[in-house]
C-alpha cells in the first residue's frame, strides 16, 4: 500500500512586495502617507508542487536567493504563501534555526527553559528533560553561568540538544551544520539517523551539496522560486552540479560573445582545427613537433580582398607571436579555408590562447576581430624554462 | 506546537523578561517596590504638602499611592505591549505561534510589578486609618477590567506599531495627557462640577476611582455617583469595545508580522 505524503504543496507562490523608501523628510512622509507607495515585486517561490512522505530524509538544495529558506518559512507557517496550498499531517517542530529566543543575559538553565517553551515543551516536561539536555550538551558544569559568557560553540551545542528534544513528526533544519566543527556535525547526523529510525520526517535545506548527498533519500533542486529538479539525491545533487558549472562557462561565453568580438561583418570566423603531421585532429600539441592549422569561416558578403591574422598568448598574458597574410605578402584565395603550417612549434609547455583577425586591406578596420577564438594546450619534452622552445647549444668560447 | 504547551511559552516569556527587567541591579526585584514609593515621596511633598490637596480627599496618601500604583500599571502594560511585537521580532521571524501571546507576556510582565507594588499599597492601608471592608472585593473586578483595558489598548497599539513607529512618540504624548485627565494626583472634589462628568466617561478614571472606593472611602466620586446607572454602563462598553477592536485588528494582521517587521 502506498503510504499518504505527510506533506503536501500545491503550486504554491511567494511574492514579496518590496517598497521603495524614497521619502526622506517628514513632510514628504506626510504628502505621500495615503498614497499608493511604489513596491517592486519579487517573486520568490514560483509554482512549486511536491509531497513527502513519512519517514522521509528530504533536501532541498539551491543556490543563494533560490527560494529555499523562505520555502522553509511557509512550511512552517511563519510567512503566508501569495497563492497556493499546503496540507501537513502532523506536528512541526519550528526548528528553523537554532538558539531561537536564546537570551545572553539569562543562565544556560533559563535559556533551556525558555527555548524549550518556544520549542512547544511544558515545564514538566522541560524539566524532566533538563539533565538529558545538558548532558548532550556536555555543559554540566556551566549550567548557571550566562549565556553570554559562553563560546559560540558551546551556544550552538546547547542549542541543538534542546532542540532535538522538540515532540514533532516533522523537523525544519536550516543550514544548520554550517555552525559547528566536524565533531558536532557528525552528532547532529547521528541524531537525525536516530530520528530518522523512530519515523520522524526531516526537511534539510542546504547550499552544501556534500552533506545532503550523505543523508537525504530524496532532494529537490530549487533555482530562481522554481524547483529545477526533483528525485534521487544522486541524480539532482549532479544537476546542481551541471546547473553551477553550466553558469560559469555561461559567463565565459558572453564576455567572448559581447566584448571579444567585432568588425564590419563581411566574413565571419568559423573555427580553427589543428591537425599533427598525422593529420589527426590535437588540442594537445607538442613543443618540436610540426603542425598545421586550419582557420574556417563564411563569406556572408562578396569580398574583394582577404587577409588573415592570428595572435597567440599564454594565458599569463605574454604575447608569443602573430603573423597575417598582409604582412607575408600571401594572397588568399576568398572563400577557401586556410591553412597555416608551422614546423617545430616553438611554445614551451603551458596553455595558450589565440586571437584571430579577418581583414579587407586595413588591419583595424577588421571583417571579423574574435578575441580569445580558442585555446590549446602544449606539453613539452624540452627541459628548457619560458614561453619559448630554443633551438640552441652552449660552446666554450675563447 | 501542542496547544496546551502555548501556556508555557506565555509564562516563560513574562517571567524572563521579568527577570531580565531587573538583571544586573543590586537591589533586584527591591526596585519594583521603591520605584513607586519614590515617586510617590516626590508627588506627596509637592502635592499634600506644596499645594494642600490632601485636604480634598480622605486618607489623601493612601489615595495618592494607590493612583501612582495603578497608574504604572497601565503606562508599563501599553507601553511593553506595544514594543513587544517589535523587540519579539527576530522570533517572529522564525517560529511559528499565536503572535498575541507576546503582547500577553509583555502585559503579564508588568502585571507581576504591579502585584508587587499591591504589597506596598496594602502595607499603607494596614498602617493609615483605613477599615478594609467587604467591599475591597470589588477590587478584583475592577482590576480584571483595568487588565481587559491595557489589553485592548496594547493590542492596537502593537499593531499599529508595526506599521508606524510614530506611535512610540503619540502614545508617550497620549500617555502624558491621560496622566492629567485622570484624578491621580489630585482629589475629583477639586475639579469644577460641571466637568466631573465628562472626566468621569473615561475608563481609567472610573477604574481608579472604583478602586479607591473599594479599597479607601465610600465618599469617593465614582461613574456611580457622578453619571449614574445605566448611562455609566456606557464605560464598559467601551472597554469591551476596545479589546474586541484590539482582537480584530491584531489578528487580522497577525499574520503578516513576520514579512512586515
């Protein structure tokens, strides 16, 4: 029999109403009380549906403003949802954070009192579990200093023992294992394994991948207020992943798109290819080795004349050589790709990066400019040190 | 969180703030008593001695106090319960309960000084020449009705509070007129007769005067005596008509609170 979800969302949205503060003085404070003010809306949960059921060790996983904590928030009902339902079966603990009420002024027996009452636990019950709470904590011999003179680490150890004492099926955490050492970490774990075991639920919201990959069954991926991803912790966990790698080369695209390439447009760069003396295409190249390469690209319009130019750079920045067709004097023929043929390639081993120019007569008034067109990387046998490869000999010299 | 527990939460909530209210003082919890017999020195030499206004009221030191006392009262209840949600608002933010529990706690707070400060008020009337009767039971009403208000008032007040903080200033300023509208430092038989009736429609001098003669002299001016029945009913009224607002209002933006604070 399939069990029932012990929660279930229901294209839920969030839309917070930011306003623009913009009145600065009193009077125009005044002028403008019972006019509508200028909000910008942010749209913070977009449509999100999912169910979890009982037992469950459930992630949700994102990148910073994706939506998670305040997807946490309106689960525990702290933030009302703009649109859409939620049904719990069960008791929440409000675990969204630990220490919440935790007063520095107060002993450690006060403050357990009081977080314990904020937590949903009586005084009876406080009480009979007071030694257990800070025998967890191991903070027998502190009970009645002020909190404030305890370290952070101590504060969170606390914390979290009253914490887990909290009578719910379902518990909300929150980034919490970003505080604390390894040590607590591992305990906190092993608390949630044992909760786990008694049929609790557990929400984990997180930006650290590692620790929802060790521990939750199920993980929802949640990007811009909408859930990217749903399903087995592996198989999300890698999305992310993918998602987070995909935005960097994303930005490298641009700036090669936006700021790295010019020119009036009559030919465009296609690519180049290099191939060895094998004729078999490399991007790894050999320093002394011969290699030929070959620049492609499309005629968008008829052209009278072509040159071709490429720069090539370590990627430390140092120039290393161009060479163009102008100023061998070589005539190309328009509309056939090129080949530039170099014997002994003379770079040290690194990686390196080319510019490429597609020209009619003058240099800077370029078809096509492509900045950083591509890359490669050389590996050399040579035990020489610099960007080049020598062909030399050392002589005693009288 | 279990219903039953939400209890707790409101006490442990009154009892730290409580505490906190006098943690790091040497004398304590000492300082809810002497707080009030201080001013209440200061108002009696300038008052009874300065301007003679003892002479318009029997046992004029015990009536002075007992104002002083109940008059702390109401201004720590609606000042702490309007602040409360405010200060609360990092738990706001995070856990989830009925959010009129902290305006509970906050008016419980200053309800604890206020039993202290009773002590005092009572010790005064043990040693003046005042018969406690049967009728110093009529007491607990009045006082159930003097809470009743502060509640509706704080609930309003931290509402609206959330909103505007210009309502620290406007009730400081409101607190500063009602302190002289009301008869605490001086006797109602030095006030013009034709003006007595009109003080008399507000709530915190019928519930001042009340008190006084319950616990004093029957010879006080009371909503009784100086608008009498059924047109004082009209006081009550507006007393529940104050905390039915107060609950509507807070729970229709109760909700909210956490977004908005």
């Amino acid at each position: 029999m399939r069990e029932e979800p012990i929660i279930k969302v229901k294209n839920l949205t969030k839309v917070f109403e930011l306003p623009h503060e913009r009145y600065s003085t009193m009077k125009q404070h005044f002028v403008n009380f019972f006019r509508q003010k200028y909000v910008e809306k942010l749209k913070a949960l977009d449509n999100v549906s999912f169910e979890i059921k009982k037992g469950e060790f459930f992630g949700i996983i994102g990148p910073n403003g994706s939506g998670k904590s305040t997807l946490l928030k309106i689960l525990a009902q702290i933030f009302q949802p703009t649109s859409g339902q939620i049904e719990i079966t069960g008791t929440l603990s409000p675990f969204i954070e630990l220490g919440v009420g935790f007063n520095p002024e107060l002993s450690a027996r006060d403050n357990v009192f009081l977080n314990a009452a904020v937590l949903g636990l009586s005084k009876k019950e406080t009480e009979d579990r007071f030694d257990e709470i800070i025998k967890f904590s191991e903070l027998e011999e502190f009970v009645d200093q002020k909190l404030k003179n305890f370290s952070s680490g101590m504060q969170v150890r606390l914390a979290f023992s009253i914490a887990i004492q909290a009578q719910a099926d379902i518990l909300l955490v929150d980034e919490v294992l970003a505080v604390g050492d390894a040590a607590f970490q591992q305990k906190c774990f092993e608390v949630f394994r044992t909760l786990k075991k008694v049929g609790k639920t557990i929400i984990f919201v997180s930006h650290q991948f590692n620790a929802v990959e060790d521990f939750c069954d199920r993980v929802a991926l949640l990007h811009d207020g909408r859930i990217r991803s749903i399903g087995e912790t592996e198989e999300v966990v890698r999305k992310y992943q993918q998602m987070t790698l995909a935005k960097r080369s994303d930005t490298v695209k641009e700036i090669t798109t936006v700021d790295k390439r010019w020119g009036t447009g009559e030919v465009r760069f296609k690519s180049i290819k290099i191939y060895d003396e094998n004729s078999s295409e490399v991007s790894l190249l050999k320093s002394g080795q011969n290699y030929s390469f070959i620049l492609d690209y499309t005629l968008k319009k008829r052209v009278d004349k072509l040159n071709v130019g490429i720069g090539v750079y370590s990627v430390q920045g140092a120039y290393c050589f161009g060479v163009n067709t102008k100023m061998d004097g070589y005539g190309l023929d328009v509309g056939r790709a090129v080949e530039l043929q170099i014997d002994s390639f003379p770079l040290n081993e690194g990686e390196y990066y080319y510019n490429v120019v597609f020209f009619g007569d003058e240099e800077t008034q370029p078809y096509d400019w492509v900045g950083e067109a591509g890359r490669f990387v050389v590996e050399s046998d040579f035990l020489q040190r610099g960007v080049v490869v020598l062909k030399y000999r050392w002589k005693n010299s009288n | 969180m279990k219903k039953t527990n939400y209890f707790n939460l409101t006490l442990q909530m009154a009892l730290t703030d409580f505490k906190l209210k006098y943690a790091g003082s040497i004398l304590g919890y000492v300082w809810s008593l002497v707080k009030p017999l201080l001013l209440f020195g200061v108002l009696y030499v300038v008052f009874s001695i300065f301007f003679r206004f003892g002479e318009g009221a029997k046992n004029y030191p015990v009536y002075l106090l007992l104002g002083i006392v109940m008059w702390t009262f109401f201004f720590d209840g609606t000042m702490n319960g309007m602040r409360s949600i405010v200060i609360r608002g990092d738990l706001i933010r995070k856990v989830n309960f009925p959010k009129i529990i902290i305006v509970i706690a906050a008016i419980i707070t200053a309800f604890l000084s206020f039993l202290l400060n009773l002590i005092v008020v009572f010790v005064f009337l043990a040693f003046s020449k005042v018969d406690l009767t049967i009728y110093a039971l009529a007491f607990i009403p009045i006082i159930i009705e003097l809470v009743i208000l502060v509640l509706g008032i704080s609930l309003i007040l931290a509402t609206l509070y959330t909103k505007f903080k210009d309502f620290m200033h406007i009730w400081e300023v409101g607190l500063q007129v009602l302190f002289y509208a009301t008869p605490i430092i001086y006797p109602i038989s030095l006030v013009p007769d034709k003006f007595v009736k009109f003080m008399m429609v507000n709530p915190i001098a019928q519930i001042f005067q009340d008190a006084r003669w319950a616990l004093i002299s029957r010879d006080v001016t009371t909503s009784w005596s100086a608008i009498s029945y059924p047109k004082n009913l009209i006081i009550l009224a507006m007393v529940l008509w104050l905390v039915l607002v107060g609950f509507f209002i807070f729970s229709k933006s109760a909700k909210n609170f956490a977004e908005e604070i």
